[in-house]
C-alpha cells in the first residue's frame, strides 16, 4: 500500500486510455527506440527504422508488454 493514508486505494491508478499503445496511429522510429529501452541514437535510429519497415506498426507492439 502506499504510505499516504488521506488517499483512496483508486486515486493512483493510472486510467486504461494512457496505458495502451493504440498503435493504430503512427508510429515513428524514435517511438520504436524509447520502447525498446534504447538511447535515441543515428545508429539506434537507423535500427528502428529497418524494424519498422519490415514489421511495420506491429514492431511497437512486439517491445511494449
């Protein structure tokens, strides 16, 4: 439990809307590089971008759990 004892149990639960990826959009290689845990770097970058081309907008769904 948390050591606030003013608090609800619910008041620190993150809503599902700002858990999911909703890869349905567009999904960038830097999105690809933060999800993997990396540094944006140009090679990291360049990684991303070949993941992203061959796995398209699933490649984002494939790192996140």
């Amino acid at each position: 439990m948390n050591d606030r004892s003013d608090s609800s149990p619910h008041e620190a639960v993150t809503p599902d809307a700002l858990l999911h990826t909703g890869s349905g959009g567009d999904v960038s290689a830097e999105d690809i590089v933060l999800a993997s845990g990396r540094d944006v770097t140009p090679e990291n970058l360049a990684w991303a971008e070949r993941k992203l081309a061959a796995e398209g907008p699933a490649a984002l769904d494939k790192l996140l759990p």
